[in-house]
C-alpha cells in the first residue's frame, strides 16, 4: 500500500489496526524500541505512524492539510492519499481515504478520540496556537498536560488533532527501573487519587523477575 509492507488487523473492540514496515522509510527517525520483551529488537513496533483517516469531504480536507498544516501530498493510490510533514517519514505521515460510503463515525469502545502531532516546545506550541485561531479554527487554546502541554482543534467533522510538546516527559516523576508500577497522577489530580483509583481497571504492574528471551520462529 502506497509503497510501504503492511499488515493489517483488529482487536477485540474491531479496531482496525496496521503494522507498517520502516524497511524502506526515510524521514524522521522512529523511536526506540522495548529492550525487556520477548520481540526480536529488529522486528519490534518503534513508534506510531503514519495516521490513517477516512473522509467524505476529500478536496476540504486536502486544503487544511496543505495550506494549514503545511503538510504536501506526496503519493496516491486509488482513493488512497499519502501526505507529510517536516522530515517526512512513517513518523509525520498521514494517510487519507477519500470514503463517500461509510456512515459517519461515533465515539465508543474501540475507536480513536484524536491524533496527536509533536512540537518542540512551549513556543512552537504558542506559534500553532496563534496559527490556527488566524486560520478560523475554533481551539482549545494553551492546556498544560503537567507531563507535556497541548492545544485541540477539530479540523474537520469528527476529526480532532492535537499538537503535544516534547517535554518535560513522563518519568520526571519517576525513574525508568520502576516506571508505569503506580499510577502516575499530576500534581492537580493528587488529591481525588482514591477516586481515580477506584475507577481504574484493575492492572497486575507488578515488575516480572523471568529473563526474558527473545523469540524467533
């Protein structure tokens, strides 16, 4: 598809999901993978990308992502649009399906709320915002995240993006040996942590001590 090795699958909600290869990518670098698990490190996920979005009002959405976004289409296949941003890359790289057919989507179990897109800092972030308003986006405006701060904008019917900073990140409030053992709250939310608590699936973060082995078939 669009050049790239992918397969495709759905969980237990019928989201729909992609593995695409980086055997052939250029661009940004994707990240890091998990060293601990039982994946080979060379056939690991790496990072999140590109976003797949299905939409009737093709030629709309094509002109947000190129004159706001400031992304450019780089490739088609059928109804198929591949766009990029920045370095280009799995990692900033939006695919478009241009749907005339499906029903418009709802919110629920198994579907995606939002895309998020990375900035470097609180003063990019600022330059979005100012951006977008000038561009007659209703937005969010500033939100702080305490573990990274944001701004919302719904771009299209039923499709919202977000732009994240890089920082501070999330283990400045603990260290990596013993992160995701506890749930992690920021200073604002401290005082309703038995509510939250409470309301939380229960999950068994208690740090395995097997060492585990890499598996090839």
């Amino acid at each position: 598809m669009l050049g790239k090795k992918t397969i495709s699958f759905v969980d237990f909600d019928d989201q729909q999901y992609m593995l695409v290869s980086d055997e052939f990518n250029e661009g940004i670098e994707s990240g890091t993978p998990w060293q601990n698990g039982p994946v080979p490190l060379e056939f690991a996920i790496t990072g999140l990308g590109p976003i797949h979005i299905r939409i009737a009002q093709f030629d709309y959405f094509k002109e947000v992502l190129e004159k706001v976004m400031l992304m450019r289409e780089i490739a088609q296949e059928g109804s198929l649009h591949l766009f990029e941003v920045g370095e280009g890359g799995n990692g900033a790289q939006v695919i478009v399906e241009h749907n005339t057919t499906l029903p418009a989507g709802r919110q629920g179990f198994g579907t995606v709320h939002h895309a998020a897109f990375r900035v470097e800092d609180t003063k990019v972030l600022y330059e979005w915002i100012d951006h977008m308003q000038a561009a007659g986006f209703g937005t969010s405006g500033y939100v702080d995240r305490f573990f990274f701060e944001s701004l919302y904008a719904r771009v299209a019917p039923g499709i919202l993006f977000e732009w994240a900073t890089d920082g501070p990140g999330f283990m400045g409030d603990e260290p990596y040996e013993t992160v995701g053992e506890i749930l992690s709250l920021p200073p604002f939310l401290e005082g309703k942590r038995e509510q939250i608590e409470a309301s939380v699936r229960p999950i068994n973060t208690v740090r395995s001590t097997l060492n585990i082995q890499k598996e090839y078939l």
